[in-house]
C-alpha cells in the first residue's frame, strides 16, 4: 500500500491564514465600491435638488412686479424676502429661512418648505441692486448642509442665485 502525503498542521494553518487575508482584502474593497457608489448617488441627489430650487426661486423672482422692501429682511443672515405679484391670490410671495427649511408663502396662504429633510439652510441672504434703467436685480446666498448616512459630518455646499424681475 503507497502512502499518500497528507498536509500537516502548519500548512492548515497557512492555507486559514491567506484565505482570511485574501476575504479581509475582498471584503474592504467591496465596501468601499459601495461607499463611494453611495457618495455619488449623494452628491447627484444634492445636485438635482440644488437646481430645481434654484429654478423654482428664479422663476418666482422673474414673476415679480417689484420687491417689498418693508415686508423684506435683506443683507441678514435669516433674510427674508417679500415679492409684489400682480395676482391677489399669490401677493405677497414670501420666501424665508425658517428652521433650516427654505420656505414659500403665498399670499395668505400656509408657507410650504421647498427642500427635503435632507437638506438643511445655514444661511440665507438677500441683497437687491435697483438702477432706473433696469429691473431690480436680487442675489440669493445660502449655505446648505446634507447629511450623509454614511459620514458622521455634513457635506455644506454654497448656493448662489442672481435672477432680475420681469422689466
């Protein structure tokens, strides 16, 4: 009868050895394709609802006949800004930071909060710049934080809008 070599212990305990190097090495790629995968959904979320408020905003601005100035808080870092409408049921629209929610108010309406819960506004300005031979001109500046499942910090973003009243 022919003997077989048959594998010792130390080479049981280096074959367990590399297979949990090798599943340890696996294992913190994988979870770092998954964090950045999420970090990019993230980002890409942030991005699309930066620019619909951002359109949002601008097309409330561009509907404006004119800006109430007594009604606005400008140059504040919780401003507040008042805009004339021609149409009763909209007049005044106000948009305001309000608890780290970016709100709109119709007329006598209820304000409504344009961003998610995942977004927080830090800071909110309004600035107005008149000239007799143009519309008002208003500049926005904010700070928005998100958070991150992921991260135990917030990412912060700047968000800038400049839009005129309609001439």
């Amino acid at each position: 009868m022919i003997k077989r070599p048959a594998a010792t212990l130390v080479e049981i305990i280096i074959y367990f050895a590399l297979l949990a190097v090798f599943l340890t090495v696996a294992i913190t790629f994988s979870l770092q394709i998954i964090n950045s995968s999420h970090q990019v959904s993230t980002e890409s979320d942030l991005s699309t609802e930066l620019a619909l408020i951002r359109s949002k905003l601008q097309a409330e601005m561009l509907q404006a006949d004119s800006i109430d100035l007594p009604g606005s808080t400008l140059n504040d870092p919780n401003g507040v800004l008042s805009l004339t409408m021609d149409t009763v049921a909209v007049n005044p629209t106000v948009l305001s930071l309000v608890n780290g929610n970016l709100q709109i108010q119709y007329g006598a309406s209820s304000p409504v909060t344009i961003n998610s819960s995942a977004l927080r506004f830090d800071f909110l300005q309004f600035q107005v710049y008149s000239s007799e031979k143009a519309p008002d001109h208003i500049v926005l500046d904010a700070v928005v934080s998100v958070e991150s499942e992921l991260d135990t910090k917030d990412a912060t973003v700047d968000f800038h809008l400049a839009s005129s009243l309609r001439p």
